[in-house]
C-alpha cells in the first residue's frame, strides 16, 4: 500500500482555497448549490454564504465498500428530488476529488434531472481519478497528498470515527 504524505489544513487554509474559487464561480449565476457530505457541507456553505446562494441542498451517497464489496453504482441515502433541480443552474461542491466515484454519480444525477451541473471542489488528485475523460470544473488546488482538513481533525480530537 501506497504511503502517502499527510497535509494539515488549517482553517486559514481553507478559507484561502475558498477565495482563489469565488472569482471563477463567480462568472456563472447558480441557482441551487448541492453539497456532497460530508466534506462539501462547510467549503460549500462558505460558498453559498458568498455568493449570495441561499437553495443549500444535500447529495448523501455512498459506495459500500468492505473486504468483499466495492459498489459501482452508489446508494443514494439522500439526493434532492428533481422538482428542485430541473433547468437551473446548479454548483455541486465536495472538498475533496480522489477517485471521483462520488462526484460523477452526483453530477450524472442532476443531469438526468435536465440541470445544468458544475463542480467545485477544494483538492483535485488526478492521478487517483478513475475517470481519464472527467475532472471538476473548479478546483482551488492539485495534489497527490492525503488532506486533512480542519473539521477533519476536531472530529478526530473528540474522538468520533468515521
């Protein structure tokens, strides 16, 4: 197994990847953000908060995963109906794209709903994509480390797994 390098983040951090987003979010008018959780709900409600974006909706999804499953297609545990999506505009937002599993399940969702999707995310690994022809549309930074983010690293101080 692979060993990789651990990045800390401080909230100082995050706040400068949200900043070097907003300018190119900016050239576009969302109507409705969908955050995937659980590591879009802070970067995308930060967003929200700036752009002026009050419909917050959450993607709740998940790909099973133990010694004996790896799940292609994902559970959908919660996901906006499509009465709230149909023909906007809507900005997806997760922290993180490793394998990108998550997010294109996301993003194919909302365009079977007939909306107009696009992906913001703080890191973006390629090299860990499993998806040669698909990437997020914004990301604030590339990188091959293993990101630990603030909310990441006060859920483990109070000892909360998972």
């Amino acid at each position: 197994m692979e060993h990789l390098k651990k990045t800390y983040l401080s909230w100082s951090d995050v706040d400068k990847l949200i900043d070097s987003l907003i300018p190119r979010l900016q050239n576009y008018h969302y109507e409705v953000i969908i955050v995937i959780t659980r590591g879009g709900i802070i970067p995308g409600g930060i967003i929200a908060e700036r752009l002026g974006i009050q419909q917050v909706l959450v993607a709740s999804i998940d790909f099973y995963q133990d010694e004996e499953h790896d799940l292609d297609w994902p559970i959908c545990m919660q996901f906006p109906s499509d009465s709230f999506l149909t023909g906007k505009q809507v900005l997806i937002v997760d922290d993180i794209w490793n394998s990108g599993k998550q997010a294109v399940s996301v993003i194919e969702r909302v365009e079977l709903a007939k909306s107009y999707p696009k992906l913001a995310v703080l890191h973006y690994k390629p090299h860990y994509s499993k998806f040669a022809d698909k990437s997020p549309d914004f990301y604030a930074a590339e990188t091959t480390d293993w990101i630990i983010y603030p909310w990441e690293v006060e859920r483990t101080r109070l000892g909360i797994r998972g």
